[in-house]
C-alpha cells in the first residue's frame, strides 16, 4: 500500500505543480514540474526500501534506473537562483542518502548503516514534499 500512497502523492504534486496558479512564472511552474518529477523518482526507490521484497540487488537495479533521471532533473537547476531553494536542498540531500546506501551496502559497511541512510533519505524526501508544496503556495 505505501508504493500506491507515494506515487499518489507524488502525482499530486505534480499535478499541483502544473497548475495554472497565478503569480508562478513559467520558470517557477518548470521547477516545481521538475522536482515533483525527481520526488516520484526517490519515492519509487523509498517505497521499494519499506517493502517485504527489499534486496540488494533489487535496491542497485532501482538505484540505477532512478539515477540518471533524477541527477538530470537537479543539475538542471544547479547555479541558478533554484538551488537555494529548501526544496531543492532536501531533494539533493534525499537523492545523495539514496546513492550512499547503495555505496555503503555495495563495501559490505553493515546494514545497520544502510537502513541509517535509508530512513535519512526518507526523512528528506518527505521535508522536500512539504517544502515544495510551501513554496508553491507563496
């Protein structure tokens, strides 16, 4: 049930993102498309970390489906005025707690740690899916 809750919130949000709200720029509406797109990117990879299936081999075959996506979707606002964004911060930091769980299960460091990086990246990826829908509404 959590895969289907995330992807609906992620869905939401992109939806809310695409709106035509006044007051956003078209920069602004391509931000928010582009990060609620990077969220369901992370979310696919959180909700397969909280399944009863999770496996490492599972965990590096979805790790290396989200990564390209995702790293182009947040290059794309790396040194513009979008970076300073809390939003954009607490995606970088999800995406970079995905990529360290990986490295560290893929050195044998303990799945003590993994877990530790896995519940940070979850943590961040939901402060950015409440930062975003902060910063839309200003």
């Amino acid at each position: 049930m959590r895969p289907i809750r995330y992807l609906l919130l992620s869905l939401f949000l992109l939806l809310a993102a695409c709106s035509n709200k006044p007051g956003l720029s078209a920069s602004e509406k391509n931000y928010f498309r582009n990060m609620s797109e990077a969220h369901t990117e992370l979310a696919m990879l959180d909700s397969l970390s909280q399944s009863n299936k999770f496996a490492k081999a599972r965990y590096q075959e979805a790790v290396s489906q989200m990564k390209p996506k995702t790293k182009i979707l947040l290059l794309r606002f790396k040194g513009t005025e979008y970076e300073k964004y809390d939003s954009y911060k607490a995606t970088v930091d999800a995406f970079q707690s995905y990529l360290t769980a990986e490295d560290m299960w893929e050195q044998n460091k303990g799945l003590v740690l993994v877990n530790k990086r896995l519940a940070e990246g979850n943590g961040s990826l939901k402060k950015a899916q409440e930062l975003i829908k902060q910063e839309q509404s200003r």
